[in-house]
C-alpha cells in the first residue's frame, strides 16, 4: 500500500516536502534527545478516521454520539498505560507534555502558590517554572540548582530549600540532566512539607519502563510524560496519578461531593484536563498511544531501553578518549551534554550546532551549569540515543559518531571538515535503512 499516492496528486507540494524530510532523517544521524522514530503502525494510526471524530468527556460519559468505538480505544489505551507503568490512574487525554503539565498546575495549585522547580539552564523543562513560561508567570517558582562542583543535584540541599519556602508542589524530572532522579527521595522530602510531587518523565519514560531508570510511579502522588519521546509512540502525554489526594485536608477541604466525599487526586487531574483545560481529545492519538504502549510492553523493549543507555555510555566514553568535555564527566541515562567552554566556544553552540547539520549531525545547542552566556547563544550541546537505537546502532556505530562530532568540535565549525564528515556519516545511515520496506512515500 502506498499510503502517500492521493497526496502526491493532490497537493505535490506538501508531499515534496514529507519526502525531502523523510530522506533528511534517512541520511542523518539524529541525537536530539527528545526526538525518536517511532513505529509504522504508530504512524498508521495517526493517519486514520478517528482523527475526524469529536468525543469530549471520558468514555461513558460523552458530549456528543457515535463515541461506541472511540470509547474502546480509549478504554483500550488506559488499561495498557496502567499495565505498562503500574500506576492508579491515568489520563491519556493530554494534547502534549506541555499542557499535560498545565493541567497539573491547574489540578493542585492556585494562582500565585509556590512550587519548586529544576532550573532551566541546569537541566529543567519550561513548563518546571521559567519566567517566559506560565509556569513561572501564574505560580511563584522557587529554582531549586545543581552543585556548582559536581554538576548533580544535591538532595540535600532541595531539602533544606523545601523546608525553608514550603512550596505545594515540588516538580522532579529532566530535559537536560545526564544522571538518574531519586524520586523517593523527592517524594520524602515533598511530605515531610506537606506538598505532592509532581514526577515529570517525558524524557526518560521509556526507559522507566524498560526498567533502565527507576519509576517514580510507587512515589509520585503525579507523574507526568509525553509519549513521543524515548516511548516512541505518538506526540502526545498522559497524567498518572494516585487515586486519593493525601493533602485533600491541607490544600483542598472545599473540594467535595455533594454527598460531603473529598474529591480523589484522580477526580481532581481529569476535571483538569476536561473540561478545565481542553476540549475534545485526539482520537487518532490516543489510538497510536494504545498501540505504542502494546509495543513498550513486549519483552524486547526491555533490551531496546537498555540498549539506549549503553549507547549513551559508550558515546559518552568515545567522546571524552576524544578529549571532549562533558557535564558530570558521563551519563547514566540517555543524555549527554557537551560543554563547549573548554573548547574557548562559549557561546558558540549554535554554530557548532549548524556545523554538525552540514555534517548529517542532529543535536541541539544548550545551556550548561551555571551558563556564562545566555539561553539563545549557549555554551553547550545536547545529545541523546533513543532515535540511532530505534534505527538498530549500537556501541560501535558510536565510536564512528563520536569521531564525527569531536572532528567537527575541534575545527571550531569548518565547513570543509564538515562535508568530509557528512560522508562518513552517510556511509553509516545507509547501512541501518529507516522504515526498510515501507512505502510511504516511494
Ligand atoms: C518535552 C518535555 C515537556 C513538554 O512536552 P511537549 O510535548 O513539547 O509540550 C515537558 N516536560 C519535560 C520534562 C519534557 O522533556
């Protein structure tokens, strides 16, 4: 089947454009940590009729009709969601990482509370209290930082900061952090404050449960995580959460039944998410959600995700026998940031960024610890393994890597050093083919 044909007829233009970034991801090496290649049957779902229906509410309990077979996919999604992270309850409403976070803010705090978030430049997402962020602009977000020293974070010190402002809401979880989160330990030192945690995993979920990173699910009265990402499902999140609100006494006594019975955690995330803050949710994702989780419980995720974090070593190690600095000197999980600043290029990760694209390199440009330039000219680089894992690498693809990125680095961004890689990493692509045997577009 060519899924691609009435495209190509009809809007040649478009079709030009899905085929050029199909051949810009068979022929790169793609290190964004964030990004993945998910599987054809995902991409099938994405594709279907249920994007053209509207099924607001929960199953059961819909606003419009015709929702018989919407409500199984859903239905169908939650119970392979709860299997998969053993959690209570779940939402797998969410649009994105983004406004699943939102929903949570909206579900626990009022405007204006205190929450506790990881900083930005050391390693937080956006959503964790940035003051360009809602986050950071509608809620009052004490930063909690890494050690200047090591560049980890220091439970310790979280503690004592937590004990100091008393926020309600203490966020764990990363975008840019190379090392495990003790989620116990957050969640320890949220009660001892009488404030949840919320467990942000869209970065490592799936290696949550390819058991390559303890879960935070057993802790976390919340924990929140896009799919798309090292889940390789669709781009989409979901909330899970405890069924009962430990703190309803302390934050939310007003909230009750009219029979007088205190909302549950769970009552309190769903109406967040519906009606609070979205209307209908995307079929069609939740469908390719179902059938991603179907695929992170099989047994050969398990390898998949453990292969992600040898991968992230392995590079990890070639890149410093190179002489390449690295946050933390090394990665326990799927991330690795370079710090350019021993390189005399602070400030210059995105050249070094743009250089890597001419070489077939993908990476993103990023903050380091204590960043001496800004956000928009940083000092470091970001990459990860979930996407070249997908594709089948393995640790000796990533001395090959490794090499490109260092010769790349070192020539401080020359174009003629550039090309000379670009061939060497199309030597490499060609060998591990994306979607061998789909016609999407061919
Ligand atoms: C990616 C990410 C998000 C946001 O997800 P989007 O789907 O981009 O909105 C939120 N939190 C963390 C930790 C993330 O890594």
């Amino acid at each position: 089947m060519n899924l691609m044909n009435d495209l190509a007829n009809s809007d040649p233009e478009v079709a030009d454009m899905l085929l050029r970034e199909l051949k810009r991801q068979e022929e790169g090496i793609e290190l964004i940590p964030s990004e993945n290649y998910t599987y054809r049957s995902v991409l099938q779902a994405m594709g279907s009729v249920l994007t053209n229906k509207y099924s607001e509410g929960y199953p059961k309990k819909r606003y419009y009709g015709g929702n018989e077979i919407v409500d199984e996919v859903e239905i169908l999604a939650i119970e392979r969601a709860k299997k998969l992270f053993g959690c209570e309850h779940v939402n797998v409403q969410p649009y994105s990482g983004s406004p699943a976070n939102q929903a949570v803010f909206f579900a626990l705090l009022s405007l204006k509370d205190k929450f506790l978030g990881f900083s930005l430049t050391s390693g937080g997402h956006l959503t964790h209290g940035s003051h360009v962020n809602f986050s950071g602009k509608n809620y009052v977000c004490i930063s909690y930082d890494v050690d200047k020293e090591t560049e980890m974070l220091d439970m310790a010190v979280i503690h004592e900061l937590a004990k100091k402002e008393k926020p309600k809401m203490v966020i764990s979880g990363l975008t840019a952090y190379p090392r495990k989160i003790d989620f116990k330990a957050f969640q320890e030192i949220a009660e001892e404050v009488d404030a949840y945690q919320l467990a942000d995993i869209s970065h490592i979920s799936g290696l949550v449960v390819g058991g390559a990173h303890s879960s935070p699910v057993p802790y976390a009265d919340v924990v929140t995580t896009t799919t798309h990402k090292s889940l390789r499902g669709p781009r989409g999140a979901i909330i899970m959460s405890k069924m009962e609100d430990r703190l309803h006494e302390i934050h939310h006594p007003e909230k009750k039944t009219k029979a007088g019975e205190p909302f549950s955690l769970a009552r309190l995330i769903d109406s967040a998410v519906f009606p609070g803050l979205q209307g209908g949710p995307h079929d069609h994702s939740t469908a390719a959600r179902a059938v991603a989780f179907a695929e992170a419980l099989k047994p050969e995720f398990k390898d998949y995700a453990k292969q992600i974090v040898k991968n992230a070593k392995a590079l990890a190690e070639e890149l410093m026998a190179l002489d390449t600095k690295l946050v933390t000197n090394g990665t326990d999980n799927h991330l690795i940031l370079i710090d350019l600043r021993p390189e005399d290029l602070i400030g210059k990760g995105g050249p070094i960024q743009n250089a890597l694209d001419e070489a077939g390199i993908t990476v993103n440009k990023n903050t380091v610890p204590y960043e001496p330039s800004s956000p928009f000219h940083p000092s470091g680089l970001r990459l990860g393994t979930p996407a070249i894992t997908s594709r089948g690498m393995k640790e000796s693809e990533m001395k090959v890597i490794a090499e490109g990125i260092s010769k790349v680095i070192k020539s401080k961004g020359d174009a003629e050093v550039s090309e000379k890689v670009r061939e060497n990493i199309l030597e490499l692509t060609k060998q591990f083919p994306l979607y061998p045997g789909l016609s999407i577009l061919k």
